[in-house]
C-alpha cells in the first residue's frame, strides 16, 4: 500500500482499499498474488510439531498437523525436511509418551538449541 501512495497515483491507495472493502482484497481482485509477510524458521516447524504432540498426547499424524491450528503448514515443514517422519524424529516426538516427562523437556530443549541460527 505504501509503495502504491509513493507512486503518486489516482486514487489513493486508501479510496481503493475503501471500494474492494481492504488493500489485501483490491491486490487480489487484481490477480496479484503477496507473499506471506511472515518467514517460518526450521525452529518453528519443531515447536508447532512438539506442541501438537503435546496436546494429542500422541505422535501426530500429517491430517492431525494439517487439521491444526498450529503454524507453519505441512508444505513448510517438508521445505525442511524430507518427510514426516524426519520432521517428528527432529522434534523430538517418536515413541511420544514413552519418557518420563522431564526426559521429554530435555530432548525438546536440546532441539531447540540445535535448531538455533549459528
């Protein structure tokens, strides 16, 4: 939006926006496609897998990540790894229920500081 108002252009980018109802809704009335503003990080796809885990009390399953309301998607997840499986493994998750609690903590953590940026 601001890039369109640099531009000097008639009309503002704000009477668009007001006529298609938001900016994101003119841009795509337009068949322009945005980029996501918001990066996923391989430490991301652990957590959101971790968290699932957590919640089901079990190894989650491609459909029970999809069906979830944890972020990234599954298509990020696989731009970090080759399948689920390594994604579950790296997380921390296999044999999921197995582990006394705080055996479980520690991996997590470990993975996390693994997964860190160097």
């Amino acid at each position: 939006m601001e890039m369109y108002d640099e531009m000097d252009l008639k009309p503002s980018a704000a009477v668009v926006a007001g006529r298609c109802g938001t900016w994101r809704l003119a841009l795509a009335k337009l068949g322009v496609r945005q980029r996501s503003e918001r990066q996923y990080t391989e430490r991301d796809c652990l957590s959101a897998i971790h968290n699932l885990t957590d919640d089901l009390g079990h190894e989650p399953t491609t459909d029970e990540f999809t069906n979830s309301d944890y972020s990234p998607s599954l298509k990020v997840v696989y731009s970090y790894f080759d399948s689920w499986d390594d994604a579950k493994e790296a997380a921390g998750v296999v044999g999921y229920g197995h582990q006394h609690p705080e055996e479980e903590a520690d991996e997590f953590f470990e993975m996390l500081e693994d997964a860190e940026p160097k």
